[in-house]
C-alpha cells in the first residue's frame, strides 16, 4: 500500500491508520465484523518528519510504526546526473511511441543547471510544456521555460511564454 505524502493525512485518520497497522484489521463501511490484512506499507513525505512529529503534526507512535525501513532520496539539484535519465523516461511517458523528442546540449544544460525546487513534479511540467512547444522532434532551449539566468526558481511571465510560442 503506497501512501502518498503522509504528512498530509488528519490526525484523526492516522488513528485510524494505526490501528490497521498495529492490528491487521479493517472494519468495512457499513460492516460489522473485521476483515484480516496483509499489507506493506510505504509512505512519502517531502517533509521532516520528526519536526511534524515534534509540532504534533503528525502522531509519534504512527511515525515509529512506519519508520522501519526509511529510505531518504536527495533533492532533484542534488543529484544532477539523473536530471537526464529521469527527462527522457518523463518524456517517453507523455509522448506516442516512435515520437519521442531529442533534447539538444543545451536544452540539457538548462535542465542540469535549475535547482528544481519542486523536484521532478516541476521537471515534468517543464519537459510536458517543451512537449507541446515544439514543433519537431527537437526540444531546445527555447522550450525549456525557466527563468535560469538568475535561476530564482521563477517561470517566464505568461506574455513571454505566448510571444515564444507565436515565434
């Protein structure tokens, strides 16, 4: 069971949760006995936990019983050698197959060089944007819409974007 950003969750779920997790029992809606579970459970966050947990954000003893196994993942700029890979298996997700666009060097470089505050959610927007601005197979540097010249994590302003875009 994948549970995605965590940290989102009420606190009167993660009771809930909990209890799932301690007993291995769910009780359906509208039913009246527990059905038995046999789950794994990996839960996300891109928050730190134990300061939720410490601004009782997040309940103490859900953090323990899911902090097993944690597995912490570096920020998208920290890790720049994938910044490639990860474009080109985004960029085969979201085009037909046969189709898919080259990115020139130095459409590479942008996408290397942006700190990428939003991590790959922003990477694949950005790469989804080049998608559509492009008119051949070729995604350059003038479909890459970040602001890298003083890198301030801020996209183009919309009137640039449309004026690229008639271009």
């Amino acid at each position: 069971l994948l549970l995605d950003e965590i940290s989102e969750m009420p606190l009167s779920l993660q009771a809930k949760l909990l209890r799932v997790l301690q007993e291995k029992k769910v009780t359906p809606i509208g039913g009246q006995r527990d059905i038995e579970v046999d789950v794994r459970v990996i839960a996300t966050t891109n928050r730190n936990m134990v300061q939720e947990v410490k601004e009782k954000k997040f309940r103490e003893d859900l953090y323990y019983r899911l902090n097993v196994f944690p597995i912490e993942t570096l920020n998208l700029s920290e890790r720049t050698d994938d910044i490639i890979p990860i474009s080109i298996a985004l960029l085969k997700r979201h085009t037909e197959i046969g189709k898919l666009p080259f990115i020139t060097d130095r459409a590479k470089k942008i996408l290397t060089d942006y700190n990428w505050p939003g991590n790959v959610r922003e990477l694949e927007n950005v790469l989804q944007r080049a998608i559509v601005l492009c008119d051949e197979k070729i995604i350059d540097e003038n479909h890459i819409m970040v602001d890298v010249s003083c890198n301030n994590n801020f996209y183009k302003s919309f009137d640039e974007n449309v004026k690229q875009a008639i271009i």
